[in-house]
C-alpha cells in the first residue's frame, strides 16, 4: 500500500512528546512491511537541516490560503526506507512546534500544502495525527482527485483538540456548516476529523473505551459514540534499537535480560551524575514526563516527601505548571542527595534515568498510552502506575497477578492508592534477590516492538480503503 503521515512533530526531526515517537517509529516499521510510506511534517526552524542532509532547494507550490495563496516547498530525504517531506513556508515554520497565537493557522496551510502535493499522485490511505493534520481528513473527504484514498485519524490525546475560531475554515478551503459539538462561530480540528475519517483510532485499546465515556471523553464523547463501530485502539510500541540496554551508548554500561549486573553499574552512575548519594541499597525513583495535571504531578508532588522519609531516592526529568515547578524546585532544595531535578528535556539523560532507576513512576490522571512504562519496561526499571488507558493495558500489577506481573499499578485516583503502590514496590525491592532479578528480566523480555502494532495498522488502512471504496 502507499500510505501517507501527516503529523506536527516527527522524530528525529523534531519532538515535543510521545506523539514524535510513534510518527517517527511507525512508518519505518510499516515500511519493513514492504509498503512505502511517506511522511509529511512542517519544516520547523529546530530541524538541523545539515545533520539530516536535507536539501536547500526543493519543489515549490503555490497554495490557495482563504482569498489568497502561500508559496511552501517540498524538500525530502529518505531514511530507513521512509520518505520524508519538510514542508517549508515561513508561515508555517517557527522556532518551536507548538505555543503561537496563530497555530490553528499555520496548520490550516500545512494540511492544505500536504492536500496540494497528493493530488499529483493519490495514495491509497491519508493518516492524519492528532489536531494539528486532523483538518486534512475532511480536506481528502473533499479533492475529487482523492476520491479513491482512505482516511484514518488518530487521536494522540484528546485532551488537545485544537479548538479555535470559524475563521480558519475559510483559510482552510473548508464549508462553515458547524458540528454539533462545536460552539457558535467556532472550529474544533479534531472533531471534524473524527467526523469525517474512514477509520479513526487511538493509541490503546483502554483508551478507544475510556473515550467513549464522559470522564474521560472531553465532550466529544457522543460524537465518537456515533463512530464507535470505526473506532479502533492500537496500543503503541517503542523503537526497541534505540531503547536497547545493550546498546544504548548513552549508558554507562551495557546489561540485558540474563546479564544485568551492568544496571547497578548505571544506577551508581545516575546517582553520581546527579548529585544522589550513591547507595545501592537505596530504590530509586525515575520520572521522566511533563509535571501537568494529566500526568498525575498533583499524587508526585504529595506521595514524594513520604518516599523520601522512607529511605528513597527521586530522580526526576521534565517541565510543566510553573506552579509545580516552584514546588519541585523547593522540595529538592530541602532534599540534596535524595533528590535529583532537572527542569526542561535532555534525551540522554533520560536514557540514563531509564537505565539507572530501580522503579519508574507514572500516577496520570488518564494516559492515553504512554511510552514512559514501555522505555521502562525495556531497561528493566519496573513501572509503578496508575490503571489507566495505555498503562493499564501495559502494565500488570505483580501482586494481582503474581505469575505474570510487570509491575506495580492502582485504581483510585488518589495520594494514599499511589502511596500504597509505591510501598509494595519498594518492599519488593527491598527483598531483593532472585525474585527482584527475575521480576526485572521478565520486564525486559517482553516484546513491545512495533512489529504486531504496526501488523493492526496494516488491517486499519485496509479497512480504510474498503470503507472508502464502498462509499
């Protein structure tokens, strides 16, 4: 099949999130498949032009804007069997993905950039990701010339839908006619996408029933009632050859399934890079992840000081609410050599966390997959979470399930279940031993690879093109 990507952010392009990862991993698994993809993504000002050998000049078009038109160009590069298109215009590209007054705009013109450069040559399926490309499923739904092209839309997190004035719509080349979800002289992205998409899915399959739901459903809950026998949920997998304990060169020693002693290696070395004190007898705590509300930052922030009492260390990676920040910044203050923070993002060091962390903590609110428990999994670092969406689908709570456990997880959403989590984890980690090893080579040798997602994906743009078709 020829299948096209349309996302905001693409690793290793450019990434803010999880949403990167899956766009970046996933074309390149269905590419192994035998079918060739190609993948659609602004060209934005953080993309190092030199290091991935991406070409000055390019085919450009003329693209009709609302009243009037944009230039954009179309320079591409191939890697590991994907082709990738940087659409270029200086509307759309800015020196950071996300976090601009016009950012419905800019992605109005990149999903009509995308539409401009398929006509040419139709594809057999469109996957649009998230609200930033989710305005190019109604834009395919439309071109007489891709009348034969499926669609599919996947929700990332559909917390974020895009929602913005009716204006845009007219940039956009699309009808005014208002969604019933949407309010007066509003347009809602995703919604139109989940509308009008052959086939629309999500990132697990927990999630694709939690949405369905007014807890977890945002208020499009009803619309996607109404597509439910269309929604599908595919949990993610991971780029299992750079999360790979044994070769990961960003780590301070190598170790595997049968071999581990190297991840005591990497946990001394954690503990010495960021100013823990370096006690092997100590758990130690990772959280990798933006300090927000969905991520469970408010149970983090009220559980943390019970962990540190109790003998643990905390090492913890991200941005977010300026509110906890302060928070966090005032608590590691108190807690030198029990607790390690670092506020921002740094790739590496994540990897090092991964790999040096005894347990990974992630409470969220809701999670529609969540790539934190599986990169956790993969290093042997076993994940305390809470059920929910993609973690509940992943991880499996050893004391409920003692045979097949992965980790440690609870229901209610609040401090003292997480609490509670947290202490039987660290009491099976205080007896140690060859149940502790085994626990943690179990975690290892599980397969979350994109080979049997991407096998689900290969099913989801055929019933796309059927859908497509019979219409």
């Amino acid at each position: 099949m020829r299948i096209i990507f349309a996302a905001a952010e693409v690793a290793p392009y450019a990434k803010v999130g999880g949403l990167a990862d899956v766009a970046g991993s996933l074309p390149q698994a269905l590419a192994g498949l035998g079918h060739e993809v190609t993948v659609y993504l602004p060209a934005h000002r953080i993309i190092d032009a030199a290091k991935f050998a991406i070409p000055e000049k390019a085919e450009t078009r003329s693209i009709p804007y609302g009243a009037s038109t944009a230039r954009a160009g179309y320079p591409a590069i191939l890697r590991d069997g994907v082709r990738t298109i940087f659409v270029r215009s200086a509307r759309i590209g800015r020196d950071k993905v996300y976090g601009y007054p016009d950012d419905a705009k800019r992605y109005a013109l990149f999903c009509r950039a995308v539409l401009a450069d398929l006509v040419d040559r139709p594809p057999d399926v469109v996957h649009a990701h998230d609200w930033h490309a989710a305005l190019l499923v109604p834009m395919v739904d439309r071109a007489k010339q891709l009348r034969g092209s499926g669609t599919a839309f996947t929700i990332h997190n559909l917390a974020y839908q895009g929602r913005t004035s009716a204006s845009v719509l007219r940039l956009a080349g699309l009808p005014r006619s208002r969604l019933p979800v949407e309010a007066r002289d509003e347009c809602n992205p995703m919604a139109r996408a989940i509308a009008s998409a052959d086939i629309v899915s999500t990132v697990s399959e927990r999630y694709a029933e939690e949405i369905l739901t007014p807890e977890f459903g945002e208020g499009l809950e009803g619309l996607l009632a109404q597509r439910r026998a269309d929604l599908w949920g595919i949990t993610n997998g991971i780029d299992t050859k750079v999360f790979d304990p044994a070769h990961d060169p960003q780590i301070a020693a190598s170790y595997d399934a049968d071999d581990q002693t190297g991840k005591d290696v990497c946990k001394a070395a954690l503990q010495k890079e960021t100013g823990l004190q370096v006690d092997a007898l100590a758990p130690l705590f990772g959280v990798i992840g933006r300090l927000v509300e969905q991520k469970g930052v408010d149970l983090l922030t009220a559980v943390a000081p019970k962990v540190l009492a109790a003998g643990g260390q905390l090492v913890v990676l991200g941005t977010g609410d300026p509110a906890y920040e302060a928070k966090w910044r005032g608590l590691a203050g108190k807690q030198k050599g029990r607790l390690a923070l670092t506020l921002g993002f740094d790739a590496a060091l994540a990897q090092r966390i991964y790999a040096g962390a005894d347990l990974f903590l992630m409470p969220s609110r809701f999670e529609p997959c969540g790539l934190g428990q599986l990169i956790s999994l993969r290093y042997g670092t076993i994940p305390v979470v809470r059920a929910v969406g993609g973690l509940a689908d992943t991880v499996r709570d050893l004391d409920t399930d003692p045979r097949r456990g992965n980790g440690f997880s609870f229901a209610t959403y609040d401090p003292a279940a997480f609490a509670d989590a947290v202490e039987r984890a660290t009491r099976r980690f205080h007896l140690g031993g060859h149940q502790w090893t085994q626990l943690r080579a179990r975690a290892m040798r599980e397969d979350h690879s994109w080979t049997s997602s991407a096998m689900r994906y290969v099913d989801l743009y055929r019933a796309a093109s059927k859908a497509r078709r019979a219409a």
